[in-house]
C-alpha cells in the first residue's frame, strides 16, 4: 500500500541547504519514490504555515519510505539538513 512523505521544512542556512539538495537526487532515486511537490509559496486556506519549503513524496509502501529514510547514504546527507534547517516530516499511509 502507498503512503506519503510530507515535509515542512524552515531554512535557515540556504548555502548548507545547498550541499544537502545537491546529493538529494542521487540518493532518492534508489529508493522508488517519487518527489511530487517542493513548493515555498503554498496559498494557506487556514491555520499557519510557517515553513519556507513545503515537499511531498510518494512511496509504494511504508516500507520503502523508511529504507530511503533510514539509509545511512541519506542519514549522511541529512547531516546538511539538520545544520540548515528545521524540519517536522511525516509518513501517512493510504488507507483506500
């Protein structure tokens, strides 16, 4: 069953952001997921949206969303991520 990866994403460091969206791309395409939306100017309907970058994937299933997530290749590149930004990422599985 698929799910879907969503990340809200507050850069604070876009030259460290940089080194961690230059090895994305290599690293995600093992994985059989699917990069969907990156976007930095969602229209909000309600509530607050505070982020500046709004990403959702697909997976075709959870298990292999948690691979690519769990990869000591991505857990590596993160370390980019997590010096420039903060994130709050969630997986929710589809339920029909």
């Amino acid at each position: 069953m698929s799910c879907f990866v969503i990340a809200q994403i507050t850069i604070h460091d876009r030259d460290e952001y940089r080194k961690y969206e230059e090895g994305f791309d290599e690293i995600f395409a093992g994985f059989r997921g699917k990069v969907l939306i990156v976007d930095e100017d969602p229209i909000v309907f309600e509530g607050d949206w505070n982020c500046t970058r709004t990403v959702l994937m697909r997976f075709p299933s959870e298990e292999e969303a948690r691979r690519w997530y769990d990869s000591a290749e991505y857990q590596e590149l993160a370390k980019h991520r997590h010096r420039a930004s903060h994130a709050d990422i969630v997986m929710v599985k589809v339920n029909r």
